[in-house]
C-alpha cells in the first residue's frame, strides 16, 4: 500500500506539472547552449571568411614584361664600369625608354607620365640597378626583364577597382586602362605568385612590401622572451610550490604574480621604456628590449601554469620517493617535475604564443619604425609582425588592406601551429598512474 501511495503522490497533477517545468527548463538552457555555439562559431566563420577574403590575393602580384635597352651613353658614358657610376646612374630613364617604346604613340608629356605609372617606379628601377651591378657585362645590351606593375594597376586586374566607375572616382585613368588591356592582351602582364611578400621588407610602396623583416624581428624578440622567461619562470614556480615556505612574505609574492597576469600589456610596455630604454640606455627598435618586454610580460603566465602543472602531479608519487630513501630535492626534481613537463612545456608555449601577438608593448619601446632592411642581430633596429599589421592597417590605400589582412592570414597560421605543437606535446609527454 505504501509503494502504490507513493506512486500516486508522484503521479499527481502538481507533481507532473514540476517535472515538466524542469524538463522545459533543462531543454531551454540546452538551446541556450547550442545558440551560444552556433553564434560563436557564426562569429569565428564570419572573421576567417572576410580575413581570407581581403587578404588571399595579396599572394599574387601583376608582373609586367618589357625589353630594356641598357645604354651605355645612359648608364656608363666613360666606359669605366666604376661601380659607384652603375649604383648612381639614370635607371628611371631606361624604364621609361622601354615603355615609350613598347608604346609609340605616347607622346604628350601627361601620356608619358601616365604610362610609367603602370609599373612600379621603385621596383622597376631597383631591380635593373641591381643586375646592372651584379654584372656590368650588361650595359650595352638589351634585355628582358619582368616587373611588377604598380598598385593601383594590380588593384585594377584584382577586381578591387571597378573600371566602369567615373573616371573622377578610380585612381586608373582611361588611357591606363587600355594600356592595360592591350599588355594584357598581348600576354605581356602574367599574374605569380608574391614571393616578395615573404622575402621582402617594408617599404612605402604596397606592391614593393613584404614581411620577412618583421617576422624575423619577432622570431628574435620571441627567442629572447623564451631564454629569459622559461628558466626564470619554471625554477620560480618550483621554488614557490615546493621549497618556499609558507608565509605572509610568499603569499605576498603568489597574490603579486597573480595580478601581474592580468596586468595590461602596455603596462609592461612602459615598464621597458622607463627601465631598459630610459635608465639603461638600450638601443629602441632593438629585439632585444623587445624580447626582455614580452619575456616579462610571460612570466606571470609561465610560473601560474607551471605551480598548476605541479600540483596535477600525484602526492603519492613524492611519498612513494620518500619512502624509498630520496632527499626531497630529488623527489622533485626526478620525479614530480618530469611528470609535468607536458603541463609545463604546454604552459610556455601558450605563453610564447600569447607574445608573438602583442603590439602595444612593443609600440611604446619604439618597435613602430619603419625599418626597411632585415635585422641581422638582435641589437638592430626592428619591427615584428603584429606591429607591421598595425601600421599596414593604419594606410589609407586599399592594398595596404590587402596586404594587412594578409599579414594576419600568416600571423594565425603561426599561433594555430604553436597551439597545435602545445597539444601534441601534451599528448605525446603527458604520462599517467
């Protein structure tokens, strides 16, 4: 009799109306759930697809084919092949010889100065004085050369210049267009692939810039912040967790390095700009204030993630040593420390993850310069990557756009990976008890 009441009391309109209140409740916080993951992923695509979708083609570049005639009366009128003669010589007029040619019926002055604006002046130019200079046995010959063509032209041949437009409203005028056309037709304009944007440093010309400077500043930044954080962090947070002792002086210490991770990055920008630059008069632009910057700026992050990697380390694992006759320093260090080293190694990578995509630090010691050269050392003046982004984001042109979205395009590619290595790692080092 008492289970059929009981039965009864749970088949009672109140009863059944409660139950379907929490079943409408738990189904609304599951939709709740989904929505918010369908809106994030939503989100994400949305990024991805307009970042691939402004900056992919910045991964090809319009060349241009043209027949040069390197006039010695031009370029060597003594007849020397002294270098500083071919350094210094007139290549600006060789280009625009070779389109005047290619083109004869240009004559007005406007005209002329038209069509040499469908190459890249300084890209044109460089690049016969630097096979010129390589090799003299060139002057007095002609030669044919491909160049990239200016930005405004390889804005027109992407789509991003609508050639239909007024012509007060393009930057292409319409005897530029044809010119365009007509090379095009003649099969003289190939479009290749943009190595110079992966070889190549900045410049002020969009279709000249590329990012091997900046990544290689930040390579050295990064490799400074990893020598200088990692050791410092990992033997601070062993210290902390297992030989510090447990007072008001320690728990100062761990509540200081907790907030120091959540301390703004520029925080630590001025830091390095007061310290390293002000008082002890390192050299601005360098990587290596760079990388004492962003190493700083790691170390919070390194020592929390290394005390947490710690103490997923089973007790017994240190008892287990102890009773076996090991001191306590070698418990720790032979035991409890190379069972977490997938936690730590994951840790510091996700902290060096975390400063390759920092700006504002490296903006306030003067990584902003506009550096055209690769660095060598890394007491040079450099900039780094996120810091190119935002100075390519900041121009006005669109194929600053193009190139800066681009320039992200291969700054997530990096992160992905670093976060992808951090994983396996994990998985191939992380052992279990």
């Amino acid at each position: 009799m008492s289970a059929e009441a009981n039965t009864s009391i749970h088949q009672t309109d109140q009863a059944l109306g409660r139950l379907a209140k929490r079943k409408a409740k738990e189904n609304r916080f599951r939709y709740a759930g989904i929505a918010a993951v369908v809106i994030a992923m939503a989100m994400l695509g949305w990024l991805v697809v307009s970042l691939v979708g402004t900056g992919y083609t910045a991964f090809f570049q319009h060349y241009l084919t043209i027949t040069v005639t390197l006039s010695e009366s031009d370029l060597d009128p003594h007849g020397a092949r002294d270098a500083d003669q071919l350094r210094t010589a007139n290549y600006r007029k060789v280009i625009q010889q070779a389109l005047y040619s290619r083109f004869p019926d240009v004559t007005d002055r406007r005209g002329k100065r038209a069509l040499f604006q469908i190459v890249s002046a300084s890209g044109a130019t460089n690049q016969v004085r630097q096979m010129v200079y390589q090799d003299p046995d060139l002057v007095g010959r002609e030669i044919t050369i491909t160049v990239p063509t200016s930005d405004d032209v390889d804005q027109l041949l992407k789509g991003y210049i609508d050639r239909n437009a007024p012509a007060e409203l393009r930057k292409v005028s319409d005897r530029q267009i044809e010119w365009v056309d007509q090379v095009v037709a003649g099969g003289e304009l190939t479009r290749e692939f943009n190595w110079r944007f992966f070889t190549a440093a900045d410049s002020r010309d969009p279709e000249l810039a590329g990012i091997a400077g900046a990544v290689v500043g930040s390579l050295m930044a990064l490799s400074v912040a990893f020598m200088l954080s990692v050791p410092v962090g990992v033997g601070a947070a062993v210290y902390l967790e297992e030989f510090a002792p447990h007072n008001r002086l320690t728990d100062f210490i761990e509540i200081n390095i907790n907030n120091l991770a959540a301390v703004p990055s520029i925080v630590f920008g001025l830091l390095g700009l007061a310290v390293f630059l002000n008082f002890f008069g390192l050299p601005r632009s360098a990587p290596l204030v760079g990388g004492m910057v962003l190493g700083l700026m790691t170390l919070p992050t390194i020592i929390i993630a290394t005390r947490s990697a710690l103490r997923a380390v089973s007790p017994s694992i240190i008892d287990g040593a102890l009773s076996l006759g090991a001191s306590h320093t070698q418990a720790v260090f032979h035991h409890k420390v190379p069972l977490a080293a997938s936690g730590i190694l994951t840790g510091s990578i996700i902290g060096m993850a975390q400063a390759l995509g920092e700006t504002a630090p490296l903006l306030m010691i003067g990584m902003v310069a506009f550096v055209t050269e690769i660095p060598a050392s890394i007491m040079e003046p450099a900039s780094a990557l996120p810091v190119q982004i935002f100075l390519w984001s900041d121009s006005a042109e669109r194929a600053w756009a193009e190139r800066a979205s681009a320039a992200i395009i291969v700054l997530l590619l990096v992160l992905i990976t670093l976060n992808a290595v951090a994983i396996f790692l994990r998985s191939r080092l992380e052992r279990r008890w």
